[in-house]
C-alpha cells in the first residue's frame, strides 16, 4: 500500500493508504523524493480548481514532483529517453499528441490533456499526483532528467523557474539591455527575476506588498536591481521615473486575485512594449483598464497557461549550475500529514513564520 494525501473535497485533505501500481497498470510509476508547493496548491485546497471544471474530488494533489523511477514501458522509455532508475521531474500536462494544439507544439491548449494533480482517484491506478510516496505516469508523460547532485529542495524549483523561462524570457521576449518590471514578488515572481537576467535585461523593477518585504530583498538577492511596496508607493509612476520616463520594455504581472495588477501593467509599459499576463484573478473585472491605452502605446498584450518543454529544461540547467542562491527560496521542508500546515503558511496564516517555497517530502 501506498500513503497518499487525498483532497476529498474542499478545505479537506486525509491521508488515505492507496494499493501500489503494478506494471502494466501505468506507463511508469516514481517513487517520489519530493513534491514542491505553491499558491496553486492553496487555490486547489480551496476549491477553485474544482468549480473551474479542471479537477475532480477525490483526487492526489501535488504538481511539482522529482521522483525515482521504479519501473517504466520500455516504448515510453525509448520515447522519453529515459530508465529505470533514473531521478526526473514531471511536467504537470501529458497531452493527447495528434490535435492541432499538440502538432503545433502548444501542447499545453490540448483540450484532452491529462492534468497531474487534478485527476481523480478512481481513474486506475489512481496516484496521480505528487503528495504521496508513489506516483502513476501516462505513457504520453513529459519527463526531464535531474543531476543526482541537486539537493531535493532545489530540485523541486524546476516548476516555478520553468514559469520564469516561459512568461518573462520566453513569452516577453526580453532582449540583452531591456528593462524589465515584475508585478508580484512570489515564486513565480522570484524565478522571473532569474529569467529575465539569464536573458540580458539591465534593469529588473520588482513590486510587492508590504507584508512581502521579506520576498522583495530575495528579488534583490537574485538580481533585482529595485524593488516597490505597491500599497506604499505609485507603481506607474514609479517604475516610469526609474525607467527614465518612457516605461518599462517589458511588463511580466504574476500577481495573484490582484486585477488592478492588469492597469498598472498597461501603465508601466513604455509605447510599443510588451505585457504578459499570468497572474489568475479569479475572474474579476480589471477597475481602471482603459483599453485606448493599449491601442495608443502600440502594445503587446499576451495571456500564458502553463509551461513549456524548453522552459523547464531551461530550469533545470539553471537549477544544476549553481550560479543563483536558490537556497534562500526554499523555507519549509514537510511530511505529508504537514500538508495543511504548509498550505496556512502559503496563505500567511502562522504567526511569526513566512513561507515562500515548500517541498513535501513524503518519506
């Protein structure tokens, strides 16, 4: 048997004992070294997921896994490039592979894709996700090799620096010379910062809340050349004086359930220059967008799901070199029966602690 946490519904996580996949049964089973865990997780405790149609109860969260694996089919194993035995990240989406998205190599809009985390336990095997000592993989998996000389602390990072790759390097196209402003100092904030120096930007403004002070000096420990307190200071302004008046080249908001985040992203972008949205706001309307200021200024406006394959490869190589403090992202390593813990830490509800990235170790 296998011990696994379960989100039964919401607000409510149990440790179940779940029977152990045999071959035949998956296309692979890991054993899980760690799991990390972000504001997604919470939203997902909460119910969101689930009221958006993308999830069912009961099901295994957990969505940033590194893992060991036990055994593998040998044609997905010749198709991954991978064996038994060695240590890999999982990307969150396996995708169908013969819609337009997939062929197009936007695998992440395949309608048919197979979320991690989300799916629910009476879909055999039924460990899909990375909150438990084993996990289940499809054939069709997206997995990435991670040197055994990374701590599991790290390793789990590759998820929210892949977003960093994607939104603020990849999707911006940050360019050698840009400056750069980060709406939102979290994790995905945080990688960004990472992204955008790895690309050349010469300046990178980074903005949170005042009870984030603790996030904005990492953003600063990871390269960050100035940082904002949004609700102490004027973002627009702010970030146009630091640009030399014109604005920021590129905009990156990952702010979370914050839709005023939007306006202020469309302000700060200098004419002609680039925002990117991918912070979620639960579906509420953006007060104060006035949408001629995005005609006027000739902007770039993109939305971003998800994460690429050369994203979290990006990551990972980032993750191996060394060549950041990631260290001081990881806070809290804890058990499985510690996930509700975790998740009132995410949220900030522990007095006297701040979390920033947690890494679930199941044992």
């Amino acid at each position: 048997m296998v011990k696994a946490a379960v989100q039964v519904e919401a607000g409510r996580l149990e440790i179940w004992d779940l029977p152990a996949p045999g071959r035949g049964t998956a296309g692979a089973l890991i054993r899980i070294e760690g799991c990390g865990m972000c504001g997604s997780d919470l939203e997902s405790f909460r119910g969101a997921i689930v009221l958006a149609g993308l999830g069912s109860y009961p099901y295994v969260p957990g969505h940033e896994p590194v893992g060991r694996i036990e055994w593998i089919d040998p044609e997905m194993a010749e198709r991954s490039e991978v064996s038994e035995g060695d240590r890999v990240a999982v990307e969150p989406f396996v995708p169908c592979g013969v819609c337009r998205h997939c062929t197009e190599g936007e695998y992440r809009l395949c309608r048919r894709r197979f979320i991690y985390s989300l799916a629910s336990v009476h879909i055999s095997p039924g460990l899909w996700g990375g909150f438990a000592q084993f996990m289940a993989l499809r054939p069709g998996s997206i997995l990435h090799r991670v040197p055994e000389s990374v701590p599991i602390e790290d390793a789990v990072l590759f998820n929210p620096l892949g977003a960093g790759f994607e939104w603020a390097y990849r999707a911006a196209a940050t360019r050698p010379g840009d400056q750069v402003a980060i709406l939102g100092a979290g994790q995905r904030g945080l990688a960004a910062v990472i992204a955008v120096r790895e690309a050349g930007a010469d300046q990178v403004i980074v903005t949170g809340l005042s009870r984030d002070r603790h996030k904005l000096d990492l953003a600063r420990a990871l390269g960050a050349t100035h940082t904002l307190v949004a609700d102490e200071e004027p973002v627009v302004e702010r970030i146009r004086e630091l640009t030399g008046g014109p604005g920021a080249d590129r905009v990156i908001d990952v702010t979370s359930n914050a839709p005023e985040a939007v306006a202020q992203a469309v302000g700060a972008a200098r004419p002609g220059g680039t925002v990117v949205l991918a912070g979620l706001k639960d579906r509420h309307p953006v007060p104060g967008l006035v949408s001629d200021d995005i005609v006027y200024k000739n902007l770039t406006v993109k939305g971003v799901l998800g994460v690429s394959a050369w994203s979290f490869a990006q990551a990972i190589r980032i993750i191996a070199s060394g060549r950041y403090p990631l260290h001081l992202l990881h806070t809290h390593t804890l058990k499985l029966d510690q996930l509700e813990q975790g998740l009132r830490l995410l949220a900030g509800q522990v007095e006297g602690e701040t979390a920033v990235h947690i890494t679930v170790v199941p044992g």
